[in-house]
C-alpha cells in the first residue's frame, strides 16, 4: 500500500470519552507525517454522505480533555446494504482519501471490516465503555464510565446508610458485564449481577437479609443492564434489570429498597488521564500503520503496550470476565 496523502478519521456507534482525545492526536500525528486529515462527520452515515471537513492542528486545540466527540456519532443501517457501502467508497474515491481511521466498538469494527475486504487501508481503534473488544485490555472510554459509576455509588451509599435502604443501581452494559464487575469491586458493592454469570436472586436475598441481621446499613446491588431481561419479561413485556431486581428483593426481603438507573451519565464527562493518555497512544500509533503502508489492522492496549492485530482476527476473538476478579468481588462484599 502507498503511503497516504490524505485519510480520514470518524467515530461511530456509541460515544466514549477520549474519543476527541484521539482525534487530536490522529490530526497532529498525521499533519507532523505531511498527511492531510479529513473528520468525517457522524460516523458511517456521514460516510455515505459526504460529510467531511479537512481537520487542522487548531481545529483540534482544547479538546483532549472533552467528553464526547467533536465529530459527532450514528449508527447507519444503510452502511450495512451493498449500497449504502458503494456510495462509501464513491466518496473515500471522490475526495482521493487514502486511508481510513475508525473509532469505536464491535459494530464499528464489521463497518471497518467491510471498507477494508472492499480494499481500503483502515485501521480501527477500541472506543467503547463496555470494554468488550477482546484484543485489548483498555478500550478508550472504559476508566471514565468505571470511575463515573463509582462516584455515584458513593454518593448512593451516603443516602442508603441514612435512610438504612437497599439500594438497586443498574448500569451500562448489555451483553457484557464490565463496567458492573470494576465499578462494584471498586466501590464496594454487597452484590454485582452480571451477565457473564447465571443470576442467583435468593442468594443475594440471602446475603442482605444477614446483613441487615447483623447490623449493617445498607446494601447496594450493582446490575447489568442486560442480566436476565428476556427471563424476567412478564405480560407488559420485558421490565428494566434493575426494576425486577429490586421488586425481587423488596418483596423476598421485605426491606426497603430503592432503584438507580445511571443510563447515559455514564457516556459523558471528562475522560480520566488513564482514557487520555490510552487514546493519545492508539491514535498516534493508528497514524503509524497508515504512514508506513499498513491496513487493516486494530490497534490496541496489551499490558500497558501498544499491540496490532489483524481486523478479521480481531472480530473473532471473543472476551471473557475473569473469573478471579469476580470471586474477589464476592468474598470482599462479605459480612
């Protein structure tokens, strides 16, 4: 592959902080190579429909430490029809960029995927909170949600002990559990549901209830968006986790209890240092691997390095809790 005259970078699917971090550092690294760099504007939508603009070392000034991302974000389905990926690469040929650079998570990732079998040079960078990307250890995004999730656990505490409640705080995370494993053993939690690991309501009953026994104050329960949402759908359809949880528990327990649905304040917010420093490195070195002729690869975080894998390698690994951390959690939650 020659090397690029001019790529472009965007973000797509959900926004994660560091992102704007990384797009700093994809800008200045390029420009320092004589690459020019166009941000394409909402994802892969903006994509299809031309919406670039030519990025310059001052349109990228101040931004290392906002949340978001100054390119915008969206999921496409058009992107994902024959189609919709022609009209792509009509615009990558039209505007003759070179390269590609991708932010985001596993469905940026097939996006990414698809432009590079189609023969472009992409080189996509793990921005995802779920952290659930499996060749690396830190995706950009991931210290924020889990440091935001803990503040607020914090702060939940204080009114639990007061009010002597049981208190339900679901947090992001679908498929993969995460943010609610780091943030409860972070923070402390009597309890984390997963979807990882089968549910055991009685258990966690069981635990509160002897808690409470012996004198303590409170309890908080840390849930997973995704734990047993399609088991526990009823005739209304499917309730939240954190809804059934603590209905479960209030009536087994007869405590008080009370429900916390952090949703997308997880998603905003200063990226740490930890994202910042994360995204400053996989965006230079994402610039690397184009200006040296090198696609379609992911560039990610290996215990503290940087390390390349191949995209279609990269999909089709899959990641795992570890299951140490989440016994630790267990046995550190204990009366």
């Amino acid at each position: 592959m020659p090397r690029p005259a001019r790529i472009g970078v965007l973000t797509s699917g959900g926004d994660a902080p560091g992102m704007n971090a990384a797009i700093r550092a994809v800008v200045r690294s390029a420009l320092s190579e004589g690459i020019r760099v166009f941000g394409v504007e909402r994802g892969f939508q903006g994509l299809i429909q031309g919406a670039l603009v030519e990025l310059t070392s001052r349109s990228v000034a101040d931004i290392i430490h906002r949340g978001g991302t100054i390119l915008r974000s969206a999921r496409s389905e058009e992107f994902k029809t024959p189609e919709g990926l022609a009209k792509a690469l009509g615009v990558l040929k039209r505007l003759s960029i070179d390269g590609l650079i991708v932010l985001g998570g596993d469905g940026s990732f097939r996006g990414a995927r698809d432009l590079v079998h189609a023969g472009v040079p992409v080189v996509a960078i793990p921005a995802t909170i779920d952290n659930d990307i499996a060749c690396t250890d830190q995706a950009i995004g991931f210290d924020t949600a889990v440091n935001t999730v803990v503040g607020a656990i914090n702060k939940i505490r204080d009114t639990a002990t007061s009010h002597e409640r049981i208190i339900v705080v679901e947090v992001m995370g679908r498929e993969a559990g995460y943010i609610a494993l780091h943030a409860g053993l972070a923070g402390g939690a009597e309890s984390i549901l997963i979807p990882e690991v089968p549910a055991d309501l009685d258990e966690v009953c069981a635990r509160i209830s002897f808690a409470f026994r012996v004198g303590k104050a409170h309890s908080i329960v840390v849930v997973a968006e995704g734990v047993g949402t399609d088991a526990w759908a009823d005739r209304d359809g499917p309730k939240s986790a954190a809804m059934y949880v603590g209905n479960y528990i209030m009536e087994k327990t007869g405590l008080e209890t009370r429900i916390t649905i952090l949703g997308h304040l997880q998603r905003g917010g200063t990226p740490t240092a930890l994202d910042q420093i994360v995204a400053s490195r996989l965006g230079h070195a994402a610039v690397g691997l184009l200006a040296a002729g090198q696609g379609g690869r992911v560039v990610t975080m290996v215990k503290g390095e940087v390390r390349t894998f191949d995209i279609d390698e990269a999909l089709a690994m899959r990641k795992s809790i570890d299951p140490e951390m989440y016994r630790l959690a267990h046995v550190l939650s204990s009366i």
